[in-house]
C-alpha cells in the first residue's frame, strides 16, 4: 500500500450532446465537492448541441471542450486527452453526484494495484418506470452492496457503469481508448474487460455513488434496452468471443433463439394435438417464469408494502427480455446480412 499524503489529482470527464434540460444539476453538484479543488479539472465535452447546453455550460467554472464528431466513446476519449489529472473520473450529463464522489474514488486508489473503479447508480426520481429499473430482479444500472475486488468483469452487473467509474490515465495508453467503434451501450464494459485482461485490479465499491435520471416512459425505456441489446451485439461482432461481453451476448442469443422454437413449437402443438402434454410444456416455458417473478416481487412486498409490483413487475420483466434479445438478434442478423451482400457482390 502507499501512503498518498498529497491528494492526487483528478479529471471528471462529462461527455454530453443537447442536455439543457439536465447538465445545470450536474454541474451544480460538481462545484460542491469535498475535495481540494485545485486538485479536480472538470471537462465537458460536447458533440456539438444544438440546444442551450453549452451557454449552460459555460457560466460553469469548467472546461468546455466541443467535439464535432459523433459518438460517445469519441467524446470521452476526447475528455482524456484533454485533461490532465492523473486519476480519470466519468459520469454522465443526466446525473447528480454527492458530495464525497471523488473523495470516495480516490480513496481506492490508495492501493496501487487498483487501476479501475465502478460505482452504483440510484435513480434520481420517484416515478414508476425509475423506481422499477432501481427494484426490478434485473436492475437496470449496476448497484453494490459491498466492496469487491476483481481480476475480472462478470455478468449480473458486478463491472462498472459508464455514468459512475474511474481509472487511472496510465491505463488507457496500456490497453488504448474505449473503442469508438461501439455503440449503444457495454462499451464500457468492454474497456474494463480490456483493463483487467491486461493485469490490473478492479474495485467495485458500494461507497461510490451517483443519481442518474433513468427513462420516465415504459416506451422509452424498452427502447434503451434494445439499445443495450444492439449494443451487446455489436462488441460480438467486433471481438468474436475475445472478451466477456461477447462471450455473455452468444450465450443470450442462444438461449433467446431455443426459447423461441421451443415456445412456437409447443403452442403450435397444442393448438393442434388433443394431448395436454404440450400445453403444460408451454406454461412451463412462459407462465412458470412469470409466477416465479410474482413469488420474488411478492416476498419483497411484505417488507416494502408495494403489492402492485407482483402483478405489474413480471410483465415488464419480459418485454425488458425480449427488448434486449431483440436488440442482440437485430444486430448481429444486421451484420451477418451485410457480409453476405458483400461476399455476393
């Protein structure tokens, strides 16, 4: 362990395009941080927003960089670059931070084997679809519940999240950038593959927390998982079974591709066989899963007291399912489409 008796110095980097009617928050928590401020540079990188986001942001005592190409991974490489602080911190321009955020991310860094940091992410607001993606059995971001140290990302969340994580600058000129070809989401799931593969410890700390604005409308929501799910299959496309995401996304194709035939095949059976074998067989590939998510919802509700989820939660468990799969599966068949035209031509 080393003893860092000066404060080390960080870059928050916030990637951002037409946020006006969310930077301002953010960037009011960030002037109230805990830490030495001489030490902390704030960047806010633009893609160019054609709305009052960068008249916001300029009465903001903060760096405002504007990058002209699209992209995400664009804007936070861009960040990097351009900063100078020996510790890179990420969050996003839809999120508020407490006051002890980048205290509590460089208290991690203390140890140095530690080379990447990921937090939770609570839902700012109360509304429905917020409170279901912070109490789903799936959250939609991830949220920890006790320190851990790993040598490697692994699924049900336990990587970090873009809106919430931090490494050291060394790191992206050892392992490179986050790869600006990949869209939608798991991108940084990807980098953080990348860190762990090249020697480097990952911390997920409970501790370090932010409050994101999560989608308020069901349609919008379901839209941002197949949007994961687009995003998923596109890291497969690209790594081919190289890194854990890809690995993660072949599994879920599969399995989604054999629920699909085996869910077709045994309705179209029981339609059409007098036996009740394939309708039992049916409900157990739909049904069942859906009474066992009642049981989870409703065992919570003895202590929440929320009764309504136990009916409502399942159903939009499976449409978050098939929102994401569908997502996976048009973006790999896009893929595959366009290879074959390619080899045709």
């Amino acid at each position: 362990m080393e003893d860092y008796k000066a404060p080390r110095s960080v870059t928050v980097v916030v990637p951002v395009i037409n946020r006006e009617l969310t930077i301002q928050p953010l960037l009011e928590s960030l002037q109230k941080l805990d830490y030495d401020r001489n030490k902390v540079e704030v960047i806010v990188v633009d893609g160019n927003s054609t709305d009052k986001t960068q008249d916001i942001v300029k009465k903001y005592p903060v760096k405002l960089v504007v990058e002209k190409r699209k992209g995400l991974n664009r804007a936070r490489n861009k960040g990097i670059k351009c900063g100078k602080g020996e510790i890179v911190a990420f969050t996003d321009s839809d999120c508020v931070v407490p006051s002890n955020w980048v205290t509590k991310i460089v208290e991690n860094f203390k140890d140095p084997r530690v080379s990447c940091v990921g937090g939770s992410a609570k839902a700012l607001d109360t509304d429905f679809v917020s409170q279901y993606a912070d109490n789903s059995v799936v959250r939609l971001m991830p949220f920890f519940t006790k320190r851990e140290e790993l040598e490697k990302v692994k699924p049900f969340f336990r990587h970090p999240a873009g809106c919430n994580m931090a490494f050291r600058r060394k790191v992206a000129e050892d392992v490179g950038y986050f790869d600006e070809n990949i869209k939608y989401g798991f991108d940084e799931v990807e980098f953080a593959d990348r860190v762990c593969k090249a020697g480097y410890k990952m911390v997920l700390d409970p501790d370090v927390v932010v409050w994101h604005k999560h989608r308020s409308s069901l349609k919008d929501f379901l839209k941002q998982n197949f949007q994961y799910g687009k995003g998923s299959g596109l890291v497969l496309k690209r790594n081919r079974l190289n890194d854990a995401v890809s690995k993660w996304t072949l599994l879920s194709i599969i399995g989604f591709i054999s629920w699909l035939l085996i869910v077709g095949s045994t309705a179209f059976l029981t339609l059409t066989s007098p036996s009740s074998l394939f309708f039992w067989m049916l409900f157990g590939f739909t049904g069942l899963p859906m009474l066992l998510l009642a049981a989870v919802y409703g065992y919570r509700a003895l202590k929440n007291r929320k009764f309504s989820r136990i009916v409502v939660y399942p159903f939009i468990d499976l449409f978050r399912v098939l929102s994401f799969c569908c997502g996976q599966a048009c973006q790999v068949f896009k893929g595959t489409q366009k290879q074959k035209t390619q080899t045709t031509n």
